[in-house]
C-alpha cells in the first residue's frame, strides 16, 4: 500500500497496553520515593558534613586563641581539615551537574508530517494515552519519551517524543508503529504515567551526575605529550581522589536502580509486549536486532566524520549512511541465521496472532518507515547539517558535503600497502605519483660508501625541505580532489540533477561553469607539477639507492629475507616502471571513473534519459579511450607472478576481457524506455568493465610501490642501522620538523624529538 493510504476508522479502541494492576502502581510509588529519598539522603549526607567540618573549625579556632598557632596538633587538624574541605567540594560536585545538554533537533508539527502524527495520535488513542506535547527529530539511534521539562517538568504531566532518524532509516513502517507503541505506553498509566517517567528520570539523573566530568575534569584524564614525573603522580593523585569523594553518590546511584530494578523491569516489559501487541512478537524481534546493529553503525559513522574533516569531505546524511552500515551486517547474519537454521522458526512465528494487526494493516511489510515522512531524505540532511555546525562546532563552508555512494576508495589510509609507503617515506610521497623515471641513470659508483652517503645527504636535505614541500603536495592532492568533485558535478548538472552552486563557489551551477572551474584546478595542478618533481627527484636518489644497495650486495652480506627481496627484485621494478609510465592518464581515469559512478549512484532517481544518456556519452567514452591509451603504455610489460608460474601480459593480467563496444544510440530515437534501457546497459557495460580495472590497477600499483618501499627500508635498517639521527625526522610530524633541526644545530640530543640512545 502506499504511503498515503490511512488508518481504518474504528468504533471502540483495541487494548495494546498490557493491564497493569494496583500491585504494579504500588511498586512505582513505592520505588520512585525511595529514588527521591536517596537523593535527599545524600543531600543531607553532605550538608551534614559541612556542619561538622564547620563544628571543627569552631573548635579548632578556639583551640588556636588558647594554646597560639604553631602547635603540631593543631597544623594537623588543619591540615586534615583541608584535605576533607577538597573533598567536600569533590563530594558537592554530583549535585551540581551541568544542564542536560539538548542534542541538534528539529521540532515537527501536524502541518508539515502528518502522516507521522496521524500514526502518533492513532497510537495514543488506542492505548489511552495523551498524545505528545512536541515531537523532535534527532541524529540519535533511539526513539524516546520524556517529560516536557524534565524533572521539573514531571508534575505537569506533558510529554515530549524524540525521534532519532537513524533509526527511521534502518525499519519499515510497521516496525516503526511498534517502536512508537513501545514509547508511547509508558504514558498510558493514568496517574501513574507520573510515577514511570519519575523512576526512569531519576535514575537517568543519578548515573549521569555520577559519571558526567567538566572539561578541566577530562583534560587531566589526557596524558600531555611530554610530561615530568612529578605532574604525571599529581594528575594521578587528582583523579583518584575526584573518584574517591564520589564513591558515596555512586553508592547512592546503585541503590537507587537496586530498589528500582523491578520496578524497571516491568516498565520495559510493559512497554515490549505493547510493540509486540501491535506488529507481532517475530516482526518486534527483528526490529530489535536491527537497532542493535545502530551502535556500531554510529561508530563508524564517526570515524568517516573524523576522516572527513581531515580530507574537507563530510557525509552529507548520517542516516542513510548508518543505514548502509545496518544493511551489510544485518544482510551478513541474516545468511548466518540461514545456515543455522533459525530462518524457519522465524517463519512459523509469522502466523501468529496480532492483538492490534488491524491497526496497522494499512502498512506494507515493505514499505520503509522513511515513506511515513515527507521528504525524509532532505529532513536527515538537514539535521545533519544542523548536527556539525552546533555540535561538533565545523564551518560547512570549508568542507564539501558528499553522498557515500559518490566517494570511492574511502577508507584507503588504513590499507598496509600506503601505510608503508607514507613510513618510508614520511608522509612524503603521494600514492598516486611515481617516484620513478624523474632523475636520470646515476654515473657515479655503484659502491657501498658512495651510496651510503647519498642516502644520508637526502636524509639531511629532508630536514630542511620537507614540511614546506608536505604543504605543496597536500595542495595538489586538494586540488585534485576538488576537481574530481567538479567534474562529477558537472556530469550530474548534464544528467538534469540539481546541483549547488554554493559548496563549488562558481557563478551558476550549469555543467559549463563547473567544468571551467574543474579546468583551472587542472592547471594548478599542472602549475603544481614543477616544483614538485624537483623535491620528488631527491626522494627517488634515496629510494633508488637504496634498492642499489640491496641489488649490488654480495649475497653474504644479505639476511634471509633480503635475499629472498633480492631474488624478486627485477620483476617488481619491472611492474612498478611499466605503471608509473601510465600513472598520469591513470590519474584522469581516476577522475573520469569518479564521475561515472556518481552518475551511476543517481540512475534511480533519473527524470529523464535523454539527458542521462547524454552525461553518459560525455564520460563512457572517455573512460575507454583512456583504458586503451593506458594500455598502449605498458604494452609488452610482463606480470610473471601467476600460480602456474609463467608471466603473462601485464594488460592480460588487469584486463583479461576485451574492451565492450557501446551500444549505438539513434538520432531520431524518442522512446523514453529505450533510451533508459540504452543508458542501462551503457552504464553496465562500463562499469563491468572499467570498475574491476581500477581497482586492480589501484592494487597491485599500490602493491608494487610498498613492496619495493619496504625493501628499501629494510636494507637501510640492514646496512646503516635503525632509524635516528637525520633519518629520524622521516617518522615525525610535520610540526616536529623545525624542533628536530633546531635541536641538531644545537647539538642537543634532549631537544630532539625523536632522538633515542643506542641501545
């Protein structure tokens, strides 16, 4: 059914709450005193300490007009009386937390969601309960109800429901029905609606106070980068003693949820057999499985953040991004229960009965719970929006906002091949550059001592280089980076997609403007080139000598495993010599491939094929001419690493098929579904083809770039011992540069950061 489509009116309301007895009203009474009770206890706990401490000052300045100041007892009693006014305060700490901070979130009315709030009132009906005072929309991973003001707010009776749209974006529809009965029954107590929300306030209250920490509070937690003895015991010794002065109020906290965990528990159960009441006890345990997946979909939520800021690239919608983290591992155990078996008695549950199944029957089992909001998708980008600026505290204007389906190779900084390629060479080498064919033959000799000092020489050339030509390349790779965007902007401004002109800062967001933008990032990048390959070349005299040095070693003189680097040493320099050749029309590849799957990310939500068609042709064909021009490149280089041990070509091995011919496309071609079907099987033709080459390309170019690095690395360690001196600056940050040469002028090994002593 469709997403439009209404509840079925109904004469009397069906019973979704489970009866709740006198015994149950007397437990929450009973439970939330005592909650209040033990925050009074503690009060009086602490205000009790202050009038003895304030009894003991009376005595003690008596004692001092007596007997004068400087007595032993009476230093003691200061001194003691000073350690417990520190700790008094510590103790005073939990009372006064800071004000429950509201997370980012978007107040929605009857107005503007009425399908969500027909549904909220529907629900509120049959379970006698009165509807929300305000309904909010949040990037959390919860649906919640709370008290209208919190605890201050609890006499009044009014409530607030929470809405977490990571979570509307991972469930259907009807899971969704099940969720907001779940919540919506704790108000359907009458009276003792009060009481829940009181039990389940208090107790919230209780654990954060006990665990909340200022920002002075966290900041000794953090371990300073270089710290003497004595302050790293001190700021021991602090913390210790915070969480010592607040071992009463943690005392307090679990007694509180020991008197109320009965009281919690049929709270939770009540609630669990209303959403199960509504949707079925097999459909309310899958959704229940699913949103256990949110957490770690958070999780990784916030490292692509994380990333992102670093690289100026931020996810534009958490919630579909979460919801593409549930997906795959909600899909990864589903199989798993399949092969287990469990599949079928999930099967059998489906028959079962459904109190309140005519309540929702008016919901697909399909439809997504995102179909009971108006425009979900740009309402989550919103709020995400609205979640970086005010909680994170970024300025969206030095960032791009991307889909996840329009970045590629996302999470390439953790992969071992660029993880030793950026060692070696300290962050000073672009994994897309060649570090290859720049310098000419070397004429000078092949010796151990000759080639010993050029090492050393580009080592100390580092030292005073290599921040600034760091910077320099970070600017080419943001050049690069925002010319991949613009080209893929472009090609979605050609497909008929809206595209803003606000986040590329060109005048009009036609494909025009932004492939003129896209063409003046090329020419800093080829501006860029010059100087960079003149730092580049200094770079490949080290790495070349240092690959001479393994090449023109005695065996003897090698280890095992050098000499097993040896014996492979002219294939993978082969390999790396052939790719390097073809790395700059691999690099536009890379930038034309980017806006094809951009394009082929949007094909769902396309308008019109003749204009999808049309950004196709602007792309496809570049993309295989430049596959060929790559190829021509390496043609007749070898790849001799296959299982049966004979080298095939170097192109067989990344292409094995032929290249597809694309489907003609007629001039007077009008039919709508042709030119979509025709669009299709360009695009996957394309992707069957180009998709797998970039990726074995990326691969084993990546590959052969660390294993020769490696090789390197490991033969200087060999040869010239372990890493300090100059070579010690290629593991620092760039920041540490400038410490590392000054303390080397000085001849001061404590001002050098990354000196160490012989072992």
């Amino acid at each position: 059914m469709s997403a439009n489509s209404h509840p079925p009116p109904l004469e009397k309301p069906v019973r979704i709450a489970p009866w709740r007895g006198p015994l149950h009203f007397g437990l929450l009474v009973i439970s939330a005193m005592l909650s209040l009770a033990l925050q009074f206890c503690y009060v009086a706990l602490v205000g009790g300490l202050l009038l003895w401490m304030g009894w003991r000052v009376y005595l003690i300045t008596g004692r001092m007009a007596h007997a004068g100041i400087f007595q032993w007892v009476i230093i003691l009693e200061l001194v003691k009386f000073a350690f417990m006014g520190v700790t008094w305060v510590f103790m005073l700490r939990p009372l006064l937390p800071r004000p429950k901070c509201p997370k980012v979130a978007v107040q929605v009315s009857a107005a503007t969601q009425p399908q969500l709030f027909e549904l909220i009132h529907m629900l509120c009906w049959h379970l006698r309960a009165q509807p929300p005072e305000q309904v909010w929309l949040d990037t959390s991973i919860s649906v919640r109800s709370t008290m209208f003001g919190g605890l201050t707010g609890i006499l009044t009776g009014k409530t607030m429901l929470h809405v977490g749209l990571p979570v509307v974006s991972v469930i259907t529809a009807r899971e969704l029905s099940g969720l907001l009965a779940h919540e919506l029954s704790h108000n359907a107590g009458g009276l003792g609606t009060i009481f829940v929300h009181a039990v389940r306030e208090m107790n919230a209250w209780f654990f954060r106070a006990a665990m909340e920490r200022d920002q002075w509070e966290m900041h000794l937690s953090e371990k300073p980068r270089r710290e003497s003895e004595w302050h790293k015991q001190g700021r021991r010794l602090i913390c210790g003693w915070m969480w010592a002065a607040k071992i009463p109020f943690i005392f307090f906290a679990l007694a509180s949820r020991l008197v109320s965990m009965v009281t919690l528990w049929l709270i939770q159960r009540a609630a669990e057999r209303s959403g199960e009441n509504v949707i079925g006890e097999a459909m309310y345990g899958r959704m229940q499985r699913k949103l256990a997946l949110l957490g770690a979909a958070w999780h990784a939520a916030e490292q692509e953040i994380q990333r992102g800021i670093i690289q100026h690239r931020l996810p534009e919608n958490l919630s579909l991004l979460m919801a593409r983290h549930v997906a795959t591992e909600a899909k990864a155990r589903a199989m798993a229960r399949a092969e287990s078996g469990e599949a079928g008695g999930e099967m059998k549950a489906e028959g079962e009965a459904v109190k309140g199944a005519a309540l929702v029957a008016y919901l697909s089992h399909q439809q997504p719970a995102a179909a009971v909001m108006r425009q979900f998708v740009d309402l989550s980008r919103q709020v995400t929006y609205f979640y970086y600026q005010h909680e994170l505290g970024l300025n969206l204007h030095e960032h791009r906002m991307v889909a996840d389906e329009e970045v590629i190779h996302q999470n390439r900084r953790e992969e071992e091949a660029l993880l030793v390629i950026r060692r070696y060479f300290g962050g000073l080498a672009h994994p897309e550059r060649a570090m290859c064919g720049l310098g000419s033959t070397p004429t000078t000799s092949t010796g151990m001592a000759d080639l010993k000092r050029e090492i050393l020489r580009v080592r100390e050339e580092i030292m005073v280089w290599g921040p600034q030509f760091k910077v320099a390349l970070q600017e080419w790779n943001q050049a690069w980076q925002r010319r991949r965007d613009l080209e893929a902007a472009a090609t979605l401004s050609l497909a008929g997609f809206t595209v803003s002109r606000m986040q590329f800062g060109t005048a009009d967001s036609s494909a025009t403007s932004l492939r003129a933008e896209a063409a003046c990032q090329r020419m800093v990048m080829e501006h860029m080139e010059g100087p960079l390959q003149e730092r580049e070349r200094v770079l490949e005299c080290r790495f070349a000598a240092a690959l001479g040095m393994l090449w023109w070693s005695e065996p003897e003189e090698l280890s095992e495993w050098l000499k097993a680097r040896r014996r492979d040493l002219p294939a993978w320099v082969t390999i790396y010599e052939a790719m390097t050749g073809a790395l700059p029309s691999f690099r536009e590849l890379l930038t034309t491939f980017f806006a094809f799957q951009t394009l082929g990310a949007k094909f769902a939500n396309v308008d019109d094929p003749s204009t999808f068609l049309t950004a196709l042709q602007s792309v496809v064909p570049k993309m295989l001419n430049l596959v060929r021009q790559i190829m021509a490149t390496m043609d007749g280089a070898p790849f001799p690493f296959t299982d049966d041990g004979k080298a095939v070509a170097l192109n067989k091995h990344l292409l094995p098929m032929p290249l597809p011919e694309m489907p003609g496309v007629s001039m007077t071609l009008v039919d709508a579904a042709s030119m979509r079907g025709i669009g299709l099987k360009m695009a996957s033709l394309a992707s069957e083809c180009i998709a797998p080459y970039v990726d074995a390309f990326l691969s084993l170019y990546h590959r052969a770039f660390a294993w020769l690095a490696e090789s390197a690395e490991r033969t200087e360690t060999h040869f010239m011992g372990a890493l300090n001196f100059g070579s010690a600056t290629e593991i620092l940050l760039p920041d540490e540069f400038t410490t590392q040469r000054l303390g080397m002028k000085s001849k001061s090994p404590d001002s050098i950061a990354a000196w160490k002593p012989p072992s």
